[in-house]
C-alpha cells in the first residue's frame, strides 16, 4: 500500500496566486464581478478627511454576500473566514476587517443591500434570464430573535418601566432583596397574581445586574422605553423586550411564536423579483406592496402575465385593486381553498347562484333574494349589501354580500375553470422551492438580528444571495459572456 506524496514543509518557490487556488466555477467570481458594478461613490464623502482609513464599503459587501451564499451569517465566522479560507481572503483582498466592523456595515446600510437585491432583479431582466409570464407571491413566518421568557403584558412594563426610573438605584444599594420586601415595591399591590412572580423575578436580576454594572440601568431603560412605545403605538397587549418590533404569529407547524412575515415574489423560472417584510401576520394586507415592488423593479407587468396568490391574500380590496391594475390574477376563496385541502365545508351562500344582470341570489329551489340596502361593518370599516328572501311580502331571511361581489364572483368562477386550475398549479413549482431554498440552503429560519430593518436587511440579504447563485447557474451565462458584468470565466 502506497500514500500520495505530501509536501510538509515545503516552501512556495513563487508566491502562489489565491486566484488559482479557487475552481474557475466558483460563485465567489460571480459575487466580486457584481458588486464591481455597483455604485459606490457615495461612501467616498462619506469616509472623507481626517481619522484611520476606512474599509471600502466593497470589500465588506462581498464578505457579507459570500457568508450569505455559504449559509454563514454571524459576523464573527465571516471575520474568522476572512483570515483563513481562502475564498474570503481573495475577496477581502487579504483584509481582515473585524466582527464588529461587519456587523455595524450591515445594521447602517439596509437600504444599499436592498439596492443590491434591485440590481440582480435588473441584470437578469437585461439578459432575458427572467420569464414574466407567470408571477407568483407568497409569505411565510421566520422566528424572531426573541426569547418567550422576556414577554412582559402592558402593565408588566409600565410597572417596571417605573420601578427602573425610580427605585431601582435605592434598592441595589440594599445588601439583600427578600422575597417578603416585594409588597413594598410602589404599586406592586396592583398586579395580577400571575404577574407578581414574574416581576419579582425580574427585579432581583436587575438588582444584580446594576450592581455589577452601573451602566446597565441605561441599557434596560432604553428596552423598557421602546417596550413602552411599540405597546402604546401598536395598541398590543404583550410584547417581547428583546425584540419589541415582533410580533405573535402562527406558524406552519401551529406553534405561535415571535415572528416576521417576509414575502416575496418570484418568476416562473424562479428569480425573486420583489422582497420585503412585514410585523402585521396577514399576508392580505402584503399583496399591494408586493404588486407595486415589483412593478418598480422590472418597470413593467405584460398585459398576458398570470398572477397567482394563495388564500391568504384574498380580500375584497385586493381582487379590486387588481382588476383596476388589469392585472390577471388568480386567488382561490376560503371554500375553494378547504376543498383542495379535502376539508369539505359548504356554506349557505356557496349554495346560491347569482345573476349579475338582475342582481338577485337564486335558491336551488328558484326563490330569490333581492337587495335591500347596504349596511355599514364598522369593525372592519367595508360596506356589505344586504339581500332578503320575500315570502308574503314578508323578509323572512337575509343575507350580506361584500360591496364587490360582483369582482369576487368573477374570480370564483375564473378559479373554477379548467384552465384557472392549471394555471394555479403552477405556483406550487416556483415559490415554495424559493423558500426552501432561503431557509435551508441559506439557514435563514430564525433571525440573528433584532427590530423590523435589520430583520429585513437579513431577508433581502437572502433573496439576493438566491438570485446570485441562480445568475451564476444560469445556462444562458455559459453563452452570454455578459460583457458589463467581466465574466471571463466559463461558469
């Protein structure tokens, strides 16, 4: 038996270059010829005059993507990569800025990264990469980075809050705290039951807390502050004090948890083309913005593009919005959406047929009902129309429609057609691989960060990281040699 022969010691008789040390195929090529092409001229004033050199704003934006695409987003494993692998020292151009310098890069200059994402959007529309004819948008919850156990109800935080303000320095003074003196604390009488061991538990941690370290107080007040802020802003009932800007949602596997709502929406061949993130969990007030994101990005929607949505999204106002927009869409109602789930459910109205030119719901025992008037749902602030079943000049039943009934009614029976059905289905084979794709491949399924912009910094990060990786894939580029972007490479 034989060993392949090492050379342990050995010394480079000509400096190698790290170039050649990397296969000719790697996507790090494709994301330092990208950002070659990104404007940068604006940091320039920025680090201007006086004071250590800055590093360019190039170099930490490679590193950054390069982590994103290798499934590496803690700033401290990018700093460590940047010293020892090889593909990070090549990009960081034998720099190795510190943790803290990539990740304060990444918290100030979300909307650069969301400049990026645009960018990937415009290359492959410039290079036919895109296919527009088929669009689909969908949502999913990404955890927070907020743990259960800082969850603190509105009178928590105000009880607290105040408890930090005023007494908090008198009591760390105090040699002891005993679980008999919390009776004593200002207001403490107040409290629900259920509260009481919770903040008592709380108050013996920042007692310990500031008197190792008297610079804490500021720190704690701050989260309290906007603890208190987001509470009374967003009208909530329980907020989380290390993430105050998430909020409770339900999962796909029915655990509700702190969490985001991103969304996204992508071709037919995949390419995100819009992407954003949002506190409120209802995917139906997210359809606008994503129908107006991705009309700034690839500044046109063909008149013959299908547009498909899951039930999520269906909403009055929206399928209005849509038509207004001429936009062809395809959003299946709650009984169509139970029905493909196997989750049969009929209601009364299902059971109805409507006439649009006489506008009457007919019985399938041919009565009619007839409109009434229209009545105001306060709760939600719509208008519904009220139609009623005469029987001896008598109502002797009611029933109330959505002001748009007629819109609804046309997407209902477009969605029932053999043809809507088809086109539906395709949705299943664009944007859900996407999403696996951010959260497996990319590792994004609880967020490092904390509050809404660094939250939707580490998304866009991710969708621009996927349409890299699909740019650099792309078997067009092997034809190409996109001349604007240096691909001198077969790739």
């Amino acid at each position: 038996m034989s060993y392949i022969q090492s050379f342990k010691g050995q010394q480079w008789l000509l400096p190698p270059s790290l170039e050649d040390l990397i296969p000719e195929d790697h996507v790090c090529f494709v994301v330092e010829d990208f950002l070659e092409e990104i404007d940068l001229s604006s940091f320039d004033q920025h680090y201007a005059g006086a004071g250590h050199p800055a590093y360019h704003p190039r170099i930490i934006l490679k590193l950054i993507i390069m982590g994103v695409l290798d499934r590496i987003r803690s700033s401290r494993a990018v700093a460590r990569n940047a010293r020892e692998n090889v593909v990070y020292i090549y990009l960081a151009e034998k720099l190795a800025p510190d943790f803290r310098t990539i990740s304060d890069f990444r918290k100030a200059n979300a909307q650069l990264i969301k400049d990026c994402f645009k960018h990937t959007v415009t290359i492959a529309k410039q290079e036919g990469m895109l296919d527009l004819s088929h669009l689909t948008t969908d949502g999913t919850k990404i955890k927070a980075n907020a743990a259960n156990r800082s969850v603190f109800t509105k009178e928590e935080v105000c009880f607290l809050k105040e408890f930090i303000d005023q007494e908090l320095d008198e009591w760390a003074k105090k040699d002891s705290f005993e679980d008999s003196q919390f009776g004593n604390l200002r207001g403490s009488d107040q409290l629900p039951e259920r509260s009481k061991k919770k903040i008592k538990k709380a108050v013996k941690e920042y007692i310990k807390k500031i008197r190792e370290d008297p610079l804490f107080k500021k720190e704690i007040r701050s989260k309290f502050e906007k603890a208190k802020q987001e509470i009374e802003q967003n009208k909530l009932e329980k907020v989380s004090l290390t993430d105050p800007e998430s909020r409770y949602m339900l999962n796909k596997k029915g655990k509700i948890e702190f969490s985001y709502n991103p969304q996204i929406t992508v071709d037919k061949k995949g390419f995100i083309i819009a992407s954003d993130l949002s506190q409120n969990p209802d995917d139906h007030s997210q359809l606008q913005s994503q129908v107006i994101q991705t009309e700034e990005n690839v500044k046109e929607i063909y008149k013959d593009t299908h547009w498909t949505f899951d039930n999520g999204y269906y909403s009055c106002n929206n399928i209005l919005f849509l038509e207004e927009k001429g936009i062809d869409a395809y959003i299946p109602d709650q009984e169509l959406a139970l029905k493909n789930k196997k989750k049969q459910r009929e209601t009364y109205l299902s059971t109805l047929e409507y006439d649009p030119k006489r506008d009457v719901f007919i019985t399938k025992e041919g009565k009619e009902f007839t409109f009434l008037y229209n009545s105001v749902e306060r709760k939600r602030n719509r208008i519904q129309k009220v139609y009623g079943l005469r029987e001896d000049n008598k109502i002797i039943k009611e029933i109330k429609v959505s002001q748009h009934h007629e819109e609804t009614e046309r997407m209902k029976l477009k969605m029932r057609t053999e043809e809507g059905k088809e086109i539906y289905k395709i949705r299943a084979q664009t944007v859900e691989p996407v999403m696996g794709d951010i959260k497996e491949n990319r590792g994004l399924r609880v967020f490092l960060t904390r509050s809404l912009e660094t939250a939707k910094t580490e998304f866009n990060l991710g969708a621009l990281a996927h349409n890299l990786r699909k740019i650099a894939k792309s078997k067009q580029l092997r034809e190409l040699r996109i001349p604007h972007l240096l691909f001198l490479r077969d790739i």
